[in-house]
C-alpha cells in the first residue's frame, strides 16, 4: 500500500471515528463539571476512567500523541492511580 492510500484510509477511518471521540471528550468535560461541583457520582467516575482510556487509545491510533497522553491522565485520575 502506497503511502498516499494509507493516509487516506486513515482520513476515512478518522472521520467514522471522530464523532465517538468527540463524544468521549464531552463525557470528561461533564465529570470535570462535577468534580468541580462536588458532585461526581462513582458511576461516572467509572464511566469517565472509560472513556478517558478509550479515547487515548483512539486518539493515539492517529497520531495525536498530546490529546492521547492528556487521556491517559484522565483514566489515571479517574482510576485514583498517580
């Protein structure tokens, strides 16, 4: 596979993948609301240490290493682990 036809298949696997990132990203921005607000529940924590993981891992997938470690600090925060 040439070059050219692996960026394009990623372009094309990125963007039927970029709506379930996005949605990831609203997932944590909701938990970091209540954190801030003192009122994260334990389910969302979990769910927020989800999606934080998954998303790293899809981010990363395609290069954005900085959008993926700021997940992976996100999963560690939800997990409790430093």
């Amino acid at each position: 596979m040439s070059d050219a036809a692996l960026r394009s298949a990623l372009e094309k696997l990125w963007e039927r993948s970029r709506e379930t990132a996005l949605a990831r990203v609203t997932v944590l921005e909701a938990t970091a609301e209540s954190v801030a607000a003192e009122t994260l529940t334990d389910d969302a924590r979990r769910q927020a240490e989800r999606e934080a993981h998954r998303l790293a891992g899809a981010v990363g997938t395609f290069g954005f290493w900085s959008a993926s470690a700021m997940a992976r600090d996100s999963a560690r925060s939800a997990s409790g682990t430093p």
